[in-house]
C-alpha cells in the first residue's frame, strides 16, 4: 500500500464525498487514511468484543489517540476505490503487480483456492466444503513455499477470457494461464495444483512455455487410451499398499509421465518434470498388523506433498490474525482481505531480508502487526512533507535489539516514529531517569514528547539527536 494507491483511494474517497453530499465528513488526507489502516490492523492483534469498545471505558489507548470513533465509523461507510463498475479493480491490479515485481519468483510455485470468509448477501459467494471457512468469495491464488503471494484472482463466474497468443483451456485451464502471464519463461519454474485445475492440455501448454507442472489429475481426464489400472481392480486387498505404476507418453512433442500409488485411496498425478525414480519409502499405520509399516512411495509423491502447501501456509497465517471487523458492503470485505494479504507478504520479506543479514531475532506475525500498527499510528502524525533528518546508523538499531534480547527493557517506538523528524520536543521532567541510548549510562530530565522516552542532551552529549537521527 504505497503512496500511490493511497492518493488513488484518497481521491476516489474525496470524489464519492463530494457527489453524494455527504454531511459532516471534512475530506479525507493520506495521513488519515494510514491511521484507518493503522486502527484495522491493531484489531487483528487486540481483540474486544465490538467496534465501539476500542473507544470505551476499557479501551486500546493507541485507538484512541489515533482517531475519534465517529470518524472511524464515517470512513468505513464513504471509502472507496473507483466507480460502481470496477469497485476493487485498481487495488488488485496495484497489489499484483507489487507483488509479482517487488522480489524474484521462487523456483517452485503452487497454485490453489483461498477463501475470504464473509457473511454478506452477493451473488459472488462460493461454498468450499473442505476450507475452514465454508462460505465466502473464492481467491485463485499462486504462492511460493514460504507462504508469499504472486499473484491472486477473484472468482468472478465463469471467466473464460484468454489473449489471442493463448489457448482456449476452458474456464480452469485459463484461470491457471491468467494466474501464470507474471512467471518467467524458460527458467525451470515449476507450479503445483490439485486435481481441479490439472489437464493433459494445460500441462502440454505450460511445458511449452518453459514452465514445469506437477498435480494430481482426474482419471476421466486422461482418455480411454490410458493404460493405467482402474481404481476397482488397483484398490483390492490382492494389490499391496504403496504399489505405483508409471506412463509416459509424449503429448505433441511433450514428455509426460502419469503415475497411480495405492495409499489408502488410489491417487493418480501427472507431470512434465519428474516421475516414480528414485523412490523411497513412507511410514503409515496399518490397522490390521496394529503397527507402523513402510511402504514404497515414488518421487512424484515426495515432490507434490513437500511443495504444494504454500496457499495452505497463507490460509494458516491469515487465519492467525485477519481483520474482523463486519461490514454489509461486499468490496470492502474483499478490501480487508487484500489488506491482510499485503501485510502478510511484507512479514515474509522482512523475515527473509533478516535471514539475509543474518538476523535471527525475527518479529512473530502479532508482533510484526503490532509494529506495523504503531508505525502507522504516529509516523508523520504532525506533518504530511517527506521525510526529514538523515537515517540512523545501523548499528544504533543492532544495539536496542541486543539490549532487548538482554532483559526487561522499557518501551522504544519504531524506527519509522523515531526517525520521521516530526514533533520530536524536548521535555523537562521533575526526576531524572536513565538515558535509553544503548551503552549511555547517564541519568537525564530531558524527555522526548512524542517517544516518551528519557534521553540526554548535554554540552558533551546529544543522545537525544542521535536517538532520532538528527
């Protein structure tokens, strides 16, 4: 959510102001509307019983400074995004194409549905059986195996749209093409899916574009001239646990192997890259022995379990914290679900930047929130300019996490609070306290007034500048 969909949502939001009249609602700012997105993403992480508790006798003393409950409550009902014929279409665009350019694409990518669990009246609402949230709008969505998403689409109905370069694979088979336009040809990408989305067609298509498939397949959707066994005769009690059978058939010029393994139900997968060698074994129950057995499991087996859970990682991360705030206008459901991708994807890369400076000290997700929340909170909260002041050194950041790590420390803002140059005072407290500078061991009255933290600031030091980055 950079500065350029937030003017986008500021402007469209000030236009919808304007047209409908709308009494008492001064216009929106970028500021405010980073303190709307602040207030959602603090509800993820402290839970209260409604909306309006946030402000009450026992509410959430960030919330409250941040925004009254009335302003809150009158830029749910007028934000918006575009007119009545797009709705959220700006912001998937922006958000996709942020997604897929802002890091390389991991080599194995997977390929599923997610749900955004809502109970408004639209006619867009799917029901999932085997999703945690049965009913709500359908997301296809590509993931790489930490759980970051490409690239997703919203189930639409039946969508058959295709360029004229692309084949005509029906309404699935497109979808996966859509979904694939931002993958990199010809550098050994690989992308798994279920049986929904596999074909003999689709799996031919991506072959030739330089894209290896992998993904269960459903038996009629391999043709009468499949020699593979029918599950009827595969599945009696004649037939050992973990026998598999292989074929490979060269479809228009493309290798493609399927193969059939006997677990407890037969499970058929087809693909363009690997088959049953080298196979291993597996450990599974058998109820008739009462004990633990191995059996024979090949390579394609290994290769789909191992790499097609990162739209299942996602789920499992949205599930955690997700905004839950209800609202009878179907776009902006869609709208908090987009949001809680976006952090997602931003927890991710800043886990991945610390591992690649070899940081071990990562945020978990509701403490990355937390952070997040605040720094949208006080970040530039007396001023709409760029950013002043130089930025602080690294190390002074590398020295409060180890003073953290250390033991009890009391609270420091966020980088982006200390280092935004805005509202940064000086403070004269009646009893002094130690200076909170990593390796200053002084005791100071000076106190900051947004920071709310004691710093020196003598003729022989300015922790208080150095603290800010001044």
């Amino acid at each position: 959510m950079n500065d350029e969909i937030i003017a986008k949502i500021v402007e469209e939001t000030n236009l919808y102001i304007t047209q409908n009249n709308i009494a008492n609602c001064p216009p929106v700012t970028p500021l405010e509307l980073r303190q709307f997105f602040c207030i959602l993403i603090f509800t993820t992480v402290f839970h209260y019983p409604n909306v309006r508790a946030y402000w009450g006798k026992y509410g959430f003393q960030h919330i409250m400074e941040t925004m009254t409950s009335k302003r809150f409550a009158k830029l749910r009902t007028v934000i918006h995004f575009n007119d009545n014929s797009l709705h959220n279409q700006p912001i998937i665009d922006h958000l996709n194409y942020c997604f897929s350019h802002t890091v390389p694409l991991e080599q194995r990518l997977s390929l599923d549905e997610q749900m955004c669990a809502t109970k408004v009246a639209h006619f867009l609402k799917q029901y999932l059986p085997n999703k945690p949230h049965k009913w709500g709008f359908k997301f296809y969505v590509i993931c790489s195996l930490s759980g970051y998403a490409y690239n997703f689409e919203i189930y639409s109905g039946k969508n058959e749209e295709c360029q004229p370069d692309e084949p005509d694979l029906g309404v699935v088979g497109n979808t996966v093409i859509r979904l694939c336009r931002n993958v990199p040809r010809m550098v050994n990408h690989i992308i798994y899916f279920d049986n929904y989305y596999t074909s003999i067609q689709l799996l031919h298509y991506l072959a030739c574009q330089g894209i290896y498939a992998l993904g269960t397949i459903q038996r009629n959707r391999l043709g009468k001239t499949c020699k593979l066994p029918i599950q009827k005769d595969f599945m009696k009690e004649t037939v050992a646990r973990g026998t598999y059978e292989e074929q490979v058939t060269n479809y228009e010029g493309k290798d493609i192997s399927v193969t059939c393994w006997k677990d407890n139900k037969m499970v058929t997968l087809a693909s363009t890259y690997v088959g049953t060698e080298p196979a291993t074994t597996v450990s599974r129950y058998d109820k008739k022995k009462k004990a633990t057995i191995s059996i024979p499991c090949p390579k394609i087996i290994k290769d789909y379990n191992s790499h097609m859970g990162g739209v299942d990682l996602m789920d499992s991360f949205l599930g955690r914290y997700r905004i839950r705030i209800k609202s009878r206008k179907w776009y902006m459901r869609l709208f908090y679900h987009m949001i809680d991708l976006s952090v997602i994807n931003s927890w991710i890369l800043y886990k991945k930047v610390n591992e690649g400076k070899g940081n071990t000290m990562n945020m978990n997700l509701g403490e990355y929130r937390a952070e997040l929340a605040e720094s949208l909170c006080k970040y530039k909260v007396n001023g709409d300019g760029n950013k002043r002041g130089r930025p602080s050194r690294g190390s002074l950041e590398r020295e409060l996490e180890l003073k953290a790590k250390r033991g009890k420390m009391s609270y420091v803002p966020p980088k982006d609070v200390r280092t935004d140059g805005i509202a940064h005072h000086e403070r004269r407290c009646e009893k002094k306290n130690r200076c909170k500078l990593p390796n200053c061991k002084g005791f100071t009255r000076v106190e900051c007034t947004k920071c709310n933290v004691a710093l020196c600031h003598t003729k022989t030091r300015n922790c208080f500048g150095e603290f800010h980055g001044f």
